[in-house]
C-alpha cells in the first residue's frame, strides 16, 4: 500500500523538474507572435491598446497555432500577459534610476548588489 502511495506521488511530480517547462517557453513564443500580429492589424490596435475581444482574438490564434494546448483567454493568457507587465514595470522602474544599466549582449540587468539590496529594501515598504 505504501509504496503504491510513493509511486503515484512519483508519478505526478513527473511534469515538474529540470527542463519540465518548456512547453511554457513555446507557448509564451506563440502568445508574444500572436500579440505581434495583432499590434499590425489596425482591426484590433486603438489609440490605448488593443480593442475589446483582443483575448478572445488571442484564444483562438493560440489554438489555431498549438491545436490542444488548453489554452483559454481567461484566466491563462490574461494572467501570462499580466505577469509580463509586472516584470516590465519592475524592471523598467529599475532603469530609470542610478546604479542600474542593461546589457544587451546577455540581455539582462547589470547592477552591483549593495545598490541592488537598497532598492529591494525601498519596494518592501
């Protein structure tokens, strides 16, 4: 009985772990093409984003593109698109301010960690 309990468990940890997420990466690839596509298509593009129903639009590039990735536009892509944002604006706070810089040939934040600790310790406020 026991060890039946540990092979189950073993079982459905199986989709976590080392190199368990990229299908999270290609779906992220294909969700960043889609919100390409529809930034060059005056159809869904306004003056303040996108036009209402842009989500759903999404929804079903997404399927057309990966046919049982189970996607839905609410809660996934919102929420990937949300998640996104945060990090943008994180990371775009991060640059205008002394000590911060970009390296584009790593693509990523360059900053020693003494100025990086005393920005952490300001957004905890």
């Amino acid at each position: 009985m026991k060890s039946d309990t540990i092979s189950q468990a073993s079982e459905e940890g199986s989709s976590r772990g080392r190199g368990k997420n990229k299908r999270i990466i290609h779906e992220d690839n294909v969700l960043i093409k889609s919100l390409h596509e529809l930034v060059s298509d005056p159809r869904w593009k306004s003056e303040s984003g996108f036009k209402s129903g842009y989500m759903n639009k999404l929804e079903q590039m997404m399927k057309r593109e990966l046919l049982d990735c189970g996607l839905r536009a609410y809660p996934h892509i919102e929420l990937r698109i949300k998640h996104w944002s945060e990090k943008y604006s994180a990371l775009a706070e991060m640059l205008s301010l002394s000590g911060f810089a970009w390296d584009a040939e790593n693509k990523m934040l360059q900053v020693e960690k003494k100025v990086f600790d005393e920005w952490a310790k300001v957004c905890e406020l």
